[in-house]
C-alpha cells in the first residue's frame, strides 16, 4: 500500500510530466472511484490548468488554477500514469479508472486492479478543512521531536497503531512503521505513552531517516507498487524487519517475529525491540 515515500515518488514523477497541462476532457471509467458525482467532477476540473503537484500523507494532489485541487488517494493499488500522447492498445492500463486528457494530446491514466483508491476535485477551503484533520508530516521543517513525545504521551493505544493514525501523523504506514519502531529499539506494541523522551528522540531519527531513505530508493514495492514510468520501488532490498519472519534480525541474529494485531502484522526482534523496558 503506498505509504509517503511512494506517493512522494509519484509526485516528483508527475511534476516532470504534466505541470502545465490543461484539461480538455474527463473520462470516467469506474464512478466508485469518485467521491463525488461525475458531473460535478468533471466540472470542477474541466479546462483548469495543473499548476503543480503536491503531497500531503499519503495523497497526491494535483494543484488546477483558481484554487482547485484534485485530491488522488492511491488505496492499495492505485496509479498515476502520465503519457505524453494516447498509448497503443498494447501499453494502456489494465486497470483504467479516470482518464484526463490535456489539450496538449497527453494524459493522465488513474490505473487501480482493486478500486481502493480515490479522486476528489476541491476548492481550497474545502482542502484546507480536509487537510487541517490530518497530523503532522513527519519529514516538514517544522516537526520536532518535543510534537512527537507530546502526541505520544496523550495516547494509551499501542505505538504501530498511533504511527498509522493519519490524525496523529501523516503518510506512515505499515511497513515504515515497522522499520522505524525497530531502528529505535520499540517494540510494536508498547504502549504510546510508556514511550520516554529518549526513546522517542531515537523514533523521531529513525523515522525521519526511513522515509528520507525510501524516497530516494523510490519507495517499495511489495506488490503492486509503481513509480509514473511503471517501474518499481528499490526500497524492499534496504527492509530491515517488515516482511522478514523467521529470519535473523541483522544486529544481533534473533529470529524476526511476526505477530498480528488491529489486523495488520507487526514485524519486530524480540531482543532488540522487548515488550517491556528494561531500564
Ligand atoms: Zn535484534
């Protein structure tokens, strides 16, 4: 499932390809994957031009003028492919479900096998109030260690399922959760506010350099994963834990455990990440 460093990804590929373009036509191929009707979709977005392209979590957000934004959550399969002219039969997306075609002759194909995904065209004050429900991005200027302690100590939930919450913090998921719990020393499911100001310094490193290494790796890919060019992410060979039960945890030779919880798995070694502190 894409998490930040992937949409991050997708982000930098599409400011290379489609900044600039305005939108000629809207082709819906699948509505479920609108979160609006798609009159009013179309409408919205129909003859804007993409003045750039922004990130915020996990969504890609395609910035039109006069203030609107097309807000593209990618779910577990979604994709944006950017061509620069309409592709022969044999390279289209399988899995088309939005078309925007640019006056240009490009477009931008909205590919998702699973439909998990969604697009959504706002005005700006609508954006804003969406984005005003999301925490904090882990990788801004501004985000501090003391605003990570802070939200921790204020949570008694299990510190994989804060690091998901979207409202806590934006963009981290499942396997970059898992990375960064293991660099600093947590286990999975410590409780958020047993965590202590050490501990959380060491997360707020780790964390931070998980999501600045998978960006430059191109994110990973696990599965379905794909850059704007279709390639995938190189980040799956740098895991340290995430996908790896059974095999030996890279510092001290401990067997990775796996154990599921909010119905998600949780990756972790035993030794290096206790369940209590021993301190
Ligand atoms: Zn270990």
């Amino acid at each position: 499932m894409p998490e930040l460093p992937e949409a991050e990804t997708i982000v930098r590929g599409l400011r290379t390809t489609i900044v600039g373009e305005r939108i000629r036509r809207v082709e819906v191929l699948h509505t479920d994957i609108l979160r609006q009707p798609k009159l009013i979709f179309s409408k919205r977005v129909r003859l804007r031009i993409i003045n750039g392209i922004e990130r915020r979590g996990k969504n890609v957000l395609l910035v039109l003028n006069e203030g609107w934004v097309i807000k593209v959550n990618l779910g577990m399969t979604g994709r944006l492919l950017p061509f620069s002219r309409p592709p022969r039969s044999a390279e289209r997306p399988a899995h088309s479900a939005v078309r925007l075609r640019f006056l240009s002759g490009a477009l931008l194909v909205f590919d998702d096998t699973r439909r998990f995904g969604s697009m959504e065209a706002l005005t700006s004050a609508e954006w804003n109030e969406r984005s005003n429900l999301m925490g904090p991005e882990p990788l801004g200027s501004t985000y501090q260690v003391s605003h990570l302690l802070d939200g921790l100590q204020r949570s008694s939930s299990p510190i994989r399922s804060w690091l998901l919450d979207q409202k806590r913090i934006a963009g981290v998921g499942n396997i970059y959760a898992n990375e960064a719990l293991y660099l600093a020393d947590i286990h999975p499911q410590r409780q958020s506010r047993s965590v202590t100001k050490n501990e959380a310094k060491a997360l707020y490193r780790s964390l931070r350099s998980v999501l600045r290494d998978a960006i430059k790796a191109g994110g990973t890919t696990i599965q379905d994963y794909r850059n704007t060019d279709g390639d995938k992410g190189e980040y799956a060979g740098q895991l340290s834990v995430y996908g790896r039960e059974g095999k030996p945890c890279y510092r001290c030779n401990s067997g990775v455990q796996r154990i599921v919880f909010s119905n998600r798995s949780a990756f972790y070694c035993p030794s290096c990440q206790p369940r209590r502190r021993n301190k």
